[in-house]
C-alpha cells in the first residue's frame, strides 16, 4: 500500500519539528526539510524502507561552539518524542540473586542495535550433533561446527543476563565431556536437568586445559587450572 499524503506529512512534520526543538540554529532542520522537499512519494517511502533495514538513517551535523544541543534542547526534544531521560535501574543483589532497584531514577541513553545478521540471516540451519570434536581442544569440527556460538551470540547472552544458558553452552554442550553425560542421563531419566546438579571440576574442561598446557609449554607459569594464584616474589 502507497504511502498516504497525510501520512508522509506526519513524519516529516515529526522529524523536524524534534530538530528545530534540538538545534536552535535549525540548520539541520533547514538541510532536511531541502532533503524531503527534494524527493517525490516514491523515493520517500524507499527512504522509509531503508530506515527500517538500516541501510539509511538520520544524521545531526553538530559543530563545536556554534550548534551543539544543550540539556534544555535535549529535554524539550524528549519529551515531544515521550522519551523518558531519566528511570530506575534493576539489578541482580550479587548474593541474593534478587532484584534490587536503584534508590534515585538515573539518566538513561538510548542505544538502537539491529537483529542479530548471524542468526536471523545467514544461519539456514542449527546444529545438534555435537559428537564432531578435535581431541585436542574439545572444539566442534566438521559438520558439528555450525553448533557453536559466536561471539555474537556471546555478547547477545550477556546483554540479557542470560547465566544459566551461557553455562549449558560453555560447559556440557561445549568441551565438558563429563557433564554432557550426566546431563544427557538426567534428560533420559527425568526428561529434565538442573544445571547446579551436575559435578563441577575445572580439569574436566578440556580448552582450558589445552591452553594451560601449550603456556607450560612456553616456558611460563600459568594458574589456569591450580588452586593458588601466581604471585609476584
């Protein structure tokens, strides 16, 4: 469906009325609206579909001393977006494990990230055979090898605090042969697992091992998988 002529001129009357709020000098604010004036319909809903893909997006040119945005530029421009600048903060207590919420509301920022490229996109299939592994460093190889995570992915699980399953994947699903037996015999029996009953021994994982060794081997210390620290004598 074509985009309506109201429609087009709700977003840009959105656009750049949050500019003229942000920018008092309104530079910005006249190069868009040469920028909008510039395209007919057509080109302007493939700009909007380029937004949306990513491939485009919204520019502010700000020059030192002449037209940065102040606090009260920011905050009127907020709040004509309804944009919070200010909320509390929930976090885990480190031995609780509960909730806790900030005492004061603290300024918040606004941080857009796209889909996942490597999971959503190029991804056509997920493994779950992971019996393809090197002897050597426990990783996954062959056709097993599109089972591990990347560091995508990695960063995916530790933005949303996700412990537990960073666990599974580094622990029994990766190079802990160990734990991947129990937790495959407590799914055959139980139909279930609880990650805390499985053994927990640093010298089952088998990467971290090969690590230490290949530093020993180099002639330097390493703690990797002892029980004391190195010190400095």
């Amino acid at each position: 469906m074509a985009l309506s002529k109201d429609r087009r001129k709700a977003i840009e009357k959105k656009v750049l009325d949050t500019f003229a709020l942000l920018e008092p000098t309104k530079d910005n604010y006249t190069k868009l609206k040469d920028f909008f004036k510039s395209m007919n319909d057509n080109k302007f809903e493939d700009w909007l579909k380029a937004l949306k893909r990513g491939d485009a997006n919204i520019r502010m040119e700000a020059i030192p001393h002449k037209n940065l945005p102040k606090l009260d530029n920011i905050k009127k421009a907020a709040d004509y977006l309804k944009l919070p600048l200010e909320d509390y903060v929930y976090f885990r207590h480190q031995k609780t494990g509960e909730k806790v919420r900030s005492k004061y509301k603290v300024p918040m920022g606004y941080f857009h990230v796209q889909r996942l490229q490597q999971i959503v996109r190029k991804k056509t299939s997920t493994g779950t055979d992971l019996s393809a592994r090197s002897q050597i460093t426990g990783q996954l190889v062959s056709d097993s090898a599109i089972g591990r995570v990347s560091d995508e992915e990695l960063y995916a699980l530790t933005t949303v605090d996700a412990e537990y399953i960073m666990k599974e994947f580094f622990g029994p699903r990766s190079d802990n042969v160990i734990k991947r037996q129990q937790m495959y015999q407590k799914i055959s029996t139980d139909g279930f697992f609880n990650y805390d009953d499985l053994d927990s021994n640093i010298n089952q994982q088998v990467t971290l091992n090969y690590l230490d060794t290949t530093i020993l081997a180099a002639g330097l210390q390493s703690d990797l998988v002892s029980d004391t620290e190195l010190r400095l004598k």
